[in-house]
C-alpha cells in the first residue's frame, strides 16, 4: 500500500471534560467530506488497556506528501486545531512517514 | 472496519546512530510471521515534514482487543523491546483503541 500517513497522538491537559473530547473528535470527523485528500481517517480514544498512554489518536492516509501538506494547511483542520484541540492539549507526538 | 489498533511513537535518545534504528524495524517487522493475531502492521520513519516530530511509528491492527493482548505479551515481542528499542528510547507514545 502506497500514500503517505500522518499519526499524532494527544494527551488532553488535566481536567478535560469527555464532552471536551467528543467536540475535538466530532470536529475532526467533519474533516474527510470537506478535504478530499484524506484517504482514509481513523480516530480513536484510548481503550486503556496499559497505564501511562495517551488519550487520542488520529491515523490519517493520503495518497502522496502533498495531499498531507494540503490537509495540514487546510483551513478547516487549522480550525479544528486552534480552536477545539490545542487549549486542550498537555502532549502532543506526531510521526509522518512513506507507506 | 472493525477490530482494535495498537499505536506507538518513538523518539531516540541522542546519539542513536542510524543503523540501530534499520535494526529496530527489521526486527520489528519478523514479528508479523511469528505472531498469528497481527492483522496488518505499519511500520515508519518520521519523512520530517514538521519540526520537533518523534522519530518511528508502529501502526499495528489486531482483530481484537484480546490479539493485541497476546502481541503485547508475546515472547518474541518482548525480546524486540527489551533488547533493541528500550535501550534506544528517549520518549514514547502510545494509545490502543477500538477500530
């Protein structure tokens, strides 16, 4: 499988409500039908399975590096990170990496 | 789709050279022929599209919570970690969640 995926994990900052978390989750899922680059977009919310993880996890596929660089610059997702995700956010780990 | 994904990011601790990170990934990528409960397994060096990224990601898809568990725990898994990444790692960030 070809394309170009974009992962980042959060750990929301102490005291973060969980309707906190669905906005952020709600308003990234809005994301795929208003930026036609995404290729395939998974979110998820820590299953706590082992202690110490993070919260939040976006896996995110593109066809090639400049459909992620359009969606990272994309005003929608700009949005959604400068309003809902980062007065949220304690950590923040990202990779992006050639499938 | 369905099932349950397993994420991590690594960032190295300064001064691992560049050879102990192919070693990281080749030994990571046998585990898929030694353990059966692995559905799909990513594996990817940060391309640097952004500063201050971590440096490797695992994107590992299970078909439930219980195969990610018998991954987690399996003997050859724990060699690759206990012999090859936790000697390297500087920081870590994982979430597991519900696909």
């Amino acid at each position: 499988m070809s394309g170009f995926r974009h992962v980042v994990l959060f750990r929301w900052a102490e005291g973060t409500t969980t309707l906190q978390q669905e906005e952020v989750a709600a308003r990234l899922s809005e994301l795929p039908a208003k930026i036609p680059q995404i290729r395939s977009y998974s979110l998820g919310v820590n299953a706590k399975v082992n202690p110490g993880g993070y919260d939040f996890a976006v896996v995110a596929d593109f066809d090639d590096r400049e459909g992620y660089l359009a969606y990272r610059d994309h005003p929608d997702h700009r949005a959604v990170v400068e309003e809902v995700i980062t007065p949220l956010v304690a950590d923040r780990a990202a990779v992006q990496y050639e499938l």
